[in-house]
C-alpha cells in the first residue's frame, strides 16, 4: 500500500473513534485530550431537520493525487475542478427537492422535518470513505469544529459506483445505519452477512447480465469483447455475464480491464486488442468516470465499427451525448434503469444556487434534462422509502411491525436499526410504480433498453427501444422494438461479431482443437446427413439431396422397363417366338425321318418347357410383389427341370438305342414311352416336392434392402430360405451333370447324325452358364443381380436351344435329301 493511500486510510481514524464513543458512551474525552479534524472536508448542501438523512454523490467524476513524495504530510486527495458532473448535480438536487416536499406534506412525517448532509465522493473510493465519514460526524465544521459528539443521522442515500456503496456501507455498518443506494447494482452487495444495512432502488447486477446475455443471443453475437472497470461493480458483473453464458453459443473473445487510476498507455493497449479483434460487438461495465478519458483516447485513435453494449452504470450518461461522440458510439444499446417521473424537478434546479460550483451548471443540458429522469427518479423514491419507513416507525403501535415483542420507539428517541427494520418491510407507491424491497434489500428488476440515435444538432438521444422485466416467466423478459434501433455506424441492419460464419448449406461445424467453440471450420456433411445444428442423419427411406441442404425420398430401385429391362424382356420374347417356330418346324415335319429318328415326343416336350423358361424370365422384370417372388424361383427352377428331365430322357433312349444293337441286349424294352414318361415325371415331381417345402416353410417374399447402397432403397425378393434356393440350384445342377455324363458316354456312337454330341455340348454350356452365374449373382448389387439371373436363364436357354435343335432345323430346311433314315444311320450305299 501507498503511504498516500495509507494517510487517507488513517487520518479519518480519531473522528470514527470519538464518534464511536459519543454514539455508545455518554463519556466525554479525558481532559486535555481533545480529538481534532486533521482536514476540511465540507458538505455540499447542509439542512438541519428534526431528523438528518446524509447524501453522497459523484459531483465530479475525477480527481487530483497529491505529490507520493513521502518527506512531507502529502495533502488531500481532491475533486479535479475539470470533471465537474452537471448530471450527478442534479441528483443530489433531486435529493434536496424531495427532502423539501415532505417537509411540506401534511400526509407524510407531520409536525416532523428532515434535515440533510450531501457530500461529494468524487466517484473514488477513498473520497468516498472520506464522505462516509464525514457524514457521521456534526452538521459541519462551523458548528463541530472537534469531534465531541454525533449528529442525530438515521440513514444515507448513496452511493453511485458500487465500489463506493462497499466502502460508504462497512463504514456504517458498526452504527446499524441503513443506506439506499441508487446506481449501485453489483451482485455482491446482496449478500445480506457482509452488507447487513444496506437497500438499493436499482435491480440487482444478476438481472442486468441476464438480460445482457439475452441480448447477444437474440442478436446471435456470438464473439463478444468484455470490458470492465477495476472495481467490484465490473468483476461481479462480468463474473455473472461468464457463468450466464456459460452452455450457450456465445463466446468471450477478450475481457480487459480499465484501471481505477487511469493509465492511457494500458488503455491503449485495451484499444489495440479491440481493433485487431473480429469481436465488433463490446459489452462494457464501468462507470462514467473511467469511461470519460478512455472514450476520449478512443476517439482520438479513430477506431470506428464497435457495437457497444452499455450497462446502466453509463448507458444514459449525458457527459457522452456531444456531436463528436456520435461517429464513434453511435448505436449503442444497454440497459438503462426504468424511467419516471418527478413533477417539480424542472422548476426546482431551475432556483437553485449553484453554490460552490460552476456558474454555468444552471445552463448545462445535462442539469437540466428532467424529461426522463432515471437515476434522479432512483434518489427520489430513496428519499421518499426513508420518509414512509420513518412514519411507519413513528406510528408503531404495541405489537404490531417489525417489533411486536416490544414497545415503540419514541420521536425523540429514534435510533437507525430501528429504521432498517421498518424499511425491510417499507411498502409505498410512488408515480404508479410500487416501491418495495425484498430480503436480500434489492428492488423490482425492470429496465429499459436504451439506444444512442443522432438527435436535434447532430447530438446524442437515448430512445427507449424496449424493456426486461424480471418478474416475467423464463424467455419473456425481454421486449425489443427492433425496427426503432440504429446500430453502429449509423446502419440499420444488425452488425456481424462472429469468430466464423456460419457453415454454408451441407456442411457442419468442426471445432479448430484448442479455441473456443464459436471458431469452427466448415465441413461438408456425410451422404446420408443433412445440416441443420450439426449434420443430422435423414430417416431411413430418405437421403440427402446434392448440396446436402434436405432429406429426399430416395430412389427406388429394381429392375424395371428401362433400357436394360427392356432389352432383357425383347430377348426373353425373341427366344420364346423362335422355340415356338422350331416347335412348327418340327410338327409340320413330325414325320420326317430326323424327327422320328430324334424321339418327337420328347423333342416336343424340350421344346415346350424352352418356351416356358424364356417367358418365365419376364417374371424378374417389374416391381417385386408377394407373388411374383414365389413365381420366379418356383416357375424357373420346375421349368429347367422338366426341360432337363427331357433332355435325361433323350440321353438314355439314344444310348440305349445304340446299345441295343448288341446280341443279347434288350434294353430297349425298359426305355419305352411309357418308361421314358415316368422318368420326366419323377425328375420334375422332385423339383416340385422341393419348391413346395420351401412356398410352405419360407417362401420368398419383396424386400426393401436399405444396407447395401444407403443412398437407394432396393426392392428384391429376399430368398425367404437360402438353403431351398441353393437346394432348387443344386438339384438343377445334378440333373444336368447326369445328362452330361451319359451324353458323354454315347458321343462316339456310330451314325452320320449322333445327337449325343449335341446333348454333351448343351450341357457344357448351360453348366458353365450356371457356374459363372454364382459369383456374378452373389457380387452384383441391386436390380443387376435380377439381371444377372435372368442374363444366365435366357443364355442357357438359347444354348439348349441352338445346340439341341439348329443342326435338325439346317437339315429339314436347308439340306432335305439329308434327312433320311440311311443317310442318319450312316447306311448310305456307295
């Protein structure tokens, strides 16, 4: 500590003692030992009354330290004659004019005056402790040039900064002395164990943070600067801001600090770290008397594009509203205490002497401004609590008030606890608004939101633009007529302060590691997601568009009448008509010896079930249904068996035809028609016995396969039993691996025309058909694995076909002196 700052702390120390003797002790000093003032400190305005209240104002906003040389007694720290407060004069008028309008009430304190003390606290701590002190002692210096008793003081009015409440506030709580401040809002001063005796007509700092924090989200700032007085005021406040905003999406881009003493070259410091910030939004909770020389500073630096973001403690300052402040804190926004109405006010500082102080205060718009009184209204309804609670006091009647158990107290014998009790409970209304205090001493929390427009002249004007009322329900405090605000730099659309735009349409949030969460980078978002706080997954049968900016039904895919379908249906017809046409070709020539020869029944019947195989590949083209599912599997697998049985059958009546030529052989006799009719039908009725198990135990049934490409839904027939479907396969395989072998076995027969060649090299098509088919089928996605299916049931059908039936087609149409029985047989002569 200084030894400047520890004289001011020590000197007033024998005037608290005396006054803390005359106050419990009837005991003078000893003789000999009179306790002197070590300094003048005059009152501003003294009335004597019946009952003293004492007032402390910043009737100047700056001071003058004394020279730290310690080889003499330093002076006194002093009001700087340069900063005088037109504004705060004002208040402590309004002070006196209510003092003298209940002097002159015959409802309220009758045959009973008020006196008063005003002070000037210079808006310092220290100046004012020293008010606070001097305030205790007699009515002034003249009357009570030692300190030999205390004046009959009940209460105070002040003070403006909080830091100065806190101090005024210790200072009186020995004497259980209650105070009514009315600018100081800072949370702490709630705390009813330190600050016992103090009330306040201004809403608690807890409301104002909460409706600062409220503010900046509805105007989505997201990336605020702090800026705060050295003071409790400016800690508690911005400690509250933190924890408001604590969970939301604003962020704190800076918090810097104004030094009680002012230092220009650390608020230029502040000034530099505002300008290269992207932060363009300030919010700002200081006193007029810091923020008056670094205003000024500002200015001269030329930084322009801030939107500030005042607290009450300066929002509605006159001192700020000159022309050339406007290029600078035009728009300004903040919250303002509630507005009144004081009827008499105008006339009044109209007839007031200006005293000790400038000649010139009378003509100062600042004094003079009685139109929407806020803090003057605050000195006025404080002044006129301690009148009501005096009167309640006064008229205390055995048991009743705050001291039912005992008896009143006496007019002559009214002590300042006395009072506290009955301004806890003080409940009066005053211009249509109701005055009350609550437990902790705060008042109603109601403000108006203050905007700074250009006015008459080019100078400031505060217009109300809105209001926070803290009694309202959660997210209906605040009301704001936005379309009436002006923002800064004279603009009507409401500024930018964010640390990162917002992400473009499709893309999300990525947090850079190590920065606050309001400074991202821009992602785009996963297929499938969409952004709307972050990429949000679509619902399952949705998908995100191109630009990733909304969900869409997705496509449906199976396969259908499109190119490809389209092709496979023109192929699956063109087999069908020509295994028709080969049918006619062999019914019209059904008695030639090549038809004969080749079984004609048999020969029929392959023809029929090609017919049917081909027309049983349309069943895959077209949207899956219940029964198309169970018709596809079914129809193709009991169609290639028969189609396969017939062809078993033609094998085994080819071999044993040849065969039967051996001496001794009658093989013949066991492969008749009726024998080779039976074969066909056990083959088939197997297939079928299989088919049916499956239709009854898990048919196939449509699906809509969401897994395998996410961006499409696929409409399949899910197999219902794998093992039945590999089942149908496989049977269709052994049949013709059967077929395959015997024909194998008869290749080398002898005859011009050994059809079972033919038969051999069919098999070895359709086999090889169906193997590459497994993997192709198993690896293809979507509607080609339908493709795929009906790709190798149309191949082995045209391979049946062509290597079954086009060499007999060639010999009826193309070589008819061929198609003889010798000529067959190889028995041709020579």
């Amino acid at each position: 500590m200084t030894p400047l700052v520890l004289f001011h702390l020590i000197y007033p120390v024998c005037v608290l003692t005396i006054t803390l003797n005359s106050r419990y002790s009837p005991a003078s000093p000893p003789p000999g030992k009179v306790c002197a003032l070590q300094s003048s400190f005059e009152p501003g305005f003294v009335a004597e009354g019946d009952y003293v209240i004492g007032g402390i104002f910043p009737l100047h906003y700056n001071q003058e330290m004394p020279d730290l040389n310690c080889t003499y007694r330093p002076s006194a720290v002093k009001c700087n004659g340069y900063s005088f407060d037109p504004r705060a004069f004002r208040w402590a008028q309004t002070m006196r004019l209510a003092v003298e309008e209940i002097n002159q009430s015959k409802e309220l304190l009758p045959n009973h005056t008020l006196g008063y003390k005003i002070f000037d606290s210079c808006a310092y701590p220290l100046t004012g402790q020293r008010a606070a002190l001097a305030v205790l002692n007699g009515p002034n210096e003249a009357h009570s040039p030692t300190c030999t008793g205390a004046s009959p003081l009940l209460a105070v009015v002040g003070e403006s900064g909080s830091a100065q409440s806190i101090v005024v506030s210790r200072i009186l709580q020995p004497f259980r002395i209650p105070m009514i401040s009315y600018f100081s809002s800072c949370a702490c001063l709630s705390d009813r164990r330190k600050y016992p005796t103090f009330f306040r007509v201004i809403p608690n700092d807890d409301y104002q943070v909460k409706a600062i924090a409220q503010l900046l989200l509805r105007f989505n700032w997201t990336w605020v600067g702090l800026v705060r007085g050295d003071h409790e005021y400016g800690r508690f406040a911005v400690q509250g801001l933190l924890k408001e905003l604590q969970g939301s999406k604003v962020c704190i881009a800076y918090q810097e600090m104004i030094p009680l003493l002012y230092n220009r070259q650390r608020a230029l410091e502040i000034m530099q770290v505002m300008r290269s910030s992207q932060a363009k939004v300030v919010v700002v909770f200081s006193a007029e008397g810091e923020m008056t020389p670094f205003l000024r500073d500002y200015m001269k630096e030329n930084i322009t594009g801030i939107q500030w973001v005042a607290s009450e403690a300066w929002v509605t300052a006159s001192v700020f509203t000159g022309s050339e402040y406007y290029p600078y804190l035009g728009g300004t926004i903040g919250f303002g205490i509630r507005q009144g109405h004081i009827p008499k006010l105008s006339d009044y500082l109209q007839t007031v002497e200006p005293h000790r102080y400038p000649s010139n205060t009378l003509q100062h718009s600042a004094y003079m401004n009685t139109s929407s009184p806020r803090v003057s209204y605050n000195v006025y309804k404080a002044v006129y609590a301690i009148a009501h609670a005096l009167q309640n006091l006064l008229l205390c009647k055995p048991g009743s008030g705050p001291f039912r158990n005992n008896s009143c107290a006496q007019s002559n014998n009214i002590h300042p606890w006395q009072l506290q009790h009955y301004l806890q409970e003080v409940a009066f209304s005053i211009d249509g608004e109701e005055v009350n205090f609550d437990l902790k001493g705060d008042s109603i929390p109601y403000y108006d939101i203050i905007n700074w427009q250009r006015g008459s002249g080019g100078k400031i004007e505060f217009v109300n633009v809105g209001l926070f009322d803290g009694t309202k329900t959660a997210g209906k405090e605040l009301v704001i007529q936005e379309e009436k605000i002006m923002w800064a730099g004279h603009q009507s659309e409401v500024l930018v302060s964010v640390c990162s735009a917002s992400c473009l349409p499709g893309s999300r949030k990525a947090v850079r590691r190590g920065e606050p969460v309001c400074c991202f980078d821009c992602v785009p978002c996963d297929s499938g997601k969409i952004n709307s706080v972050d990429c949000t997954l679509c619902p399952q049968d949705f998908w995100s568009n191109t630009e990733r900016t909304a969900c869409i039904p997705k496509k449906v895919e199976f396969l259908t009448y499109d190119s490809l379908g389209i092709a496979l249906t023109a192929i699956a017809v063109v087999g069908a008509c020509l295994t028709i046409a080969v049918l006619a070709i062999f019914f019209y020539h059904k008695n030639t010896a090549i038809v004969r020869i080749n079984n004609s029944e048999l020969s029929f019947f392959i023809l029929l079930s090609l017919t049917l195989c081909f027309l049983c590949a349309l069943v895959f083209i077209g949207e899956p249904t219940s029964w198309s599912c169970m018709l596809r599997h079914t129809a193709f697998s009991i169609t290639f068996s028969l189609c396969i049985s017939c062809i078993l059958g033609k094998t085994l009546v080819v071999l044993a035809a040849f065969t039967a030529t051996m001496p001794g052989n009658n093989i013949m006799k066991w492969l008749g028609p009726r024998q080779q009719r039976v074969i066909i039908f056990s083959c088939t009725l197997i297939q079928v016995v299989i088919c049916a198990s499956w239709l009854i135990d898990a048919p196939p049934f449509p699906s809509r396969n969401t897994q395998y490409e996410h961006s499409k839904i696929i409409l399949e027939c899910a197999v219902g039993s794998s093992l039945a479907f590999w089942c149908v396969l496989g049977y269709i395989g052994l049949l013709a691996c059967l077929c395959f072998v015997l024909a194998f076995l008869a290749r080398k027969l002898p005859g011009n025309f050994n059809e079972a060649k033919f038969i051999t090299f069919s098999m070895l098509i359709f086999c090889a058909v169906w193997l590459a088919f497994i993997p192709a089928y198993i690896s293809s996605p979507g509607k080609y694995a339908d493709a795929v299916e009906t790709f190798a049931i149309l191949a082995s059908s045209f391979g049946l076909l062509f290597c079954l039936f086009a060499p007999k087609c060639y010999i009826i149409l193309l070589k008819p002196e061929m198609n003889t029985k010798q000529h067959l047989l190889g028995k041709e002569k020579k």
